[in-house]
C-alpha cells in the first residue's frame, strides 16, 4: 500500500522532457523550456509537448496500433461505454479481456491505494482514460498519459466521461514525460508496459517521478513462466491477425500482434522482472487477480491437454530500491 505525502490539491510540476528543467509559464495554456525553448501547451484539453523528444519510431508504432485496435472493435460511440468500464463491456466484444481489467482494478484499490487518500497518481498508457477517471472519482489527483489522443481509443475519449477535467491529460512518450521527479505516489502502467521497446529506461523514467515511498504498478501484462510460452502466444496472435488482414504492407504494430516487426517487450517473466529489478532499482511483489479456481486451474489444463502455458495478469508492484539500480542483485518477490 501506499499513502500520500502531499496534499491532493497542488498541481502537477512540469519539467522539459529532454532537459529535465523547470519550465516557466508564459500563459494559463502554455508553458516554455528556458534552455532550449521546447513548449508544453494545452490543446483540446490535452497537454502536448512541441518538438518532442520522443522515439522515431513513435509515428509508425502508433499508425499500426490504431490499425489494428480499429479492426478489433475497440471504443464506442456510446459515451455509456466509457463509464462503465472496467466493470461491463457494454460493445460485448472483449468482455473476456474487461473481466481481467476489472479484476486488476480491485486489486489495485485492495493492495495499492487502501489507505490512500488523495494520492498524486499517474496513468501510463491511459488509452480510452478508464482508469484516470475512476482513480480521479475515488478523490485522487490523476494525470493520463499516452501517445494517442484518438477521440474513441485514445486520450480524446475522456470527453465521454461525466467529469472529463477531473484528470489533466498529457500526450507523450513513458520515457520522456514532462513531470518534475519525485512527485507522484504511484505511477502505473495500465495495460501498457509490454508496449515500451527499452523496459529498463522506461522503469527509470517512472523511478524519477515517484516520491520516497512511492511505487510503480504494472497490470495487465501478460506474465509467463517460459519465455517459450510468450514466444509462443504471440506467433499465434501474429498468424491470427494476418489470417483476417487483407493488408499486404507491414506497418509496425503494436508488440502482441506482430513480434517480428517490433523490439518490444511483448510479455514478462519471473527471470525478466528480476533482470529488470537489477537494471532499475525495483524489489517486486505480485498478487494474484481474484479470478476464480477455474481460471487458476487453467496451467495444470492445458499442461494436461498439450496445450502452451496460459498468460497469467498479476498485478506487479515495484517498490524503488535504497541502492544505484546498477548494484541491485536480488530476486523479485
């Protein structure tokens, strides 16, 4: 669990995403780097960052994920939708993957933020915002960050909800976010941390911006015992979407759809997170979702059946270690 050290009515701190300098404000809307003149406005509600910093491959990894999120059926047109996630998939197309969501959230609230009150919390890979609108109901300060601002799956889908400016809204990159460090209780990365393609320097961006005591949270990754079970999951994930894609041309997509065409994450195991806890400076704990005896049975199933290792979502929860991540030696919880 953690609790908060700050009162939950200050505003978020910027800072240059490339300098990591304070920035001065020129207007209510706009913000400007000294150093290099980089400036941070508001626009359409959004936070955006002029002349970002961010990874080249920003622009194709995004054309390709909103592809495929787009034939798969993702948002609505009812804002009803929205506000019922995570807990009732009201499109009835992935009430399988909501459940799981759902899941991660109570777990979230059961094991990270019971005692909370008011804690300054960041959403990374906000999507459809979901999640920053429930933290921002339950009384906390929020901000969502993600690099998609589409208006049905995106950051621009907060318009949807009942109180879309109860969260600030941030488009940009997980490592290069432009949030002064040590400033936030938990960072978490919402369905999203298997996107990053540089884990270890996406875990030391979220270590700059949590506060002693802080943590960093990532759900709804999928974890495996086996590499060989990951690599597996997604061969069929890449051989089911080219069998209903009429596309001829590799656009880069998201990770869990076509391994081949991108370095990403894609899934975590235990010898990962604790790689990963050495490079960054983390000590892990996973809690199981509360997902019922059937859905735990389900590894011993599919071992009996000659099936692959099924994914398993814990909620992993990373807490900043005293020493330099590069002498961290343990193992993860």
């Amino acid at each position: 669990m953690v609790s908060s050290a700050r009162g939950s009515r200050e505003g978020f701190v910027f800072a240059c995403p490339a300098c990591r300098l304070p920035v001065e404000r020129l207007d209510p809307g706009r913000w400007r780097c000294p150093s290099d003149g980089r400036e941070i406005r508001c626009v359409r509600g959004i936070w955006r960052i002029g002349g970002a910093a961010t990874k080249p491959d920003r622009a194709r990894f995004l054309a390709g994920y909103r592809r495929i999120r787009g034939a798969e059926g993702w948002g609505s047109d009812d804002p009803e939708y929205y506000r019922s996630l995570p807990f009732c998939d009201r499109s009835g197309r992935h009430p399988e993957i909501w459940r799981i969501r759902a899941a991660s959230f109570r777990r979230l609230e059961s094991e990270v933020l019971r005692e909370g009150r008011g804690l300054r919390l960041a959403d990374l890979g906000a999507g459809n915002c979901w999640l920053a609108a429930r933290l921002a109901d339950a009384g906390h300060q929020v901000v969502a960050i993600d690099i998609s601002d589409d208006s049905r799956d995106g950051l621009g889908s907060a318009d949807s909800f009942a109180r879309p400016h109860s969260f600030q809204r941030i488009e940009a990159d997980f490592d290069a976010v432009p949030l002064a460090g040590g400033q936030l209780d938990a960072v978490i990365f919402n369905g999203s941390f298997h996107y990053t393609s540089g884990a270890a320097a996406t875990l030391l961006e979220a270590r700059r911006l949590v506060r002693p005591g802080g943590v960093v949270v990532i759900m709804d990754t999928p974890v495996y015992r086996l590499a060989a079970s990951g690599d597996r999951a997604l061969q069929e994930r890449s051989r089911e979407w080219s069998a209903r894609s009429s596309a001829t041309t590799a656009v880069a997509p998201a990770a869990d759809s076509r391994p081949e065409d991108d370095a990403r994450e894609a899934y975590l195991t235990r010898r990962r997170l604790s790689q990963l806890g050495r490079q960054s400076g983390f000590e892990w704990t996973l809690h199981r979702l509360p997902l019922g005896l059937r859905w735990h049975l389900r590894p011993w199933f599919n071992l009996l059946s000659g099936r692959r290792e099924p994914a398993r979502f814990p909620l992993i929860v990373g807490r900043p270690t005293r020493l330099a991540p590069r002498s961290m030696s343990g193992e993860p919880s």
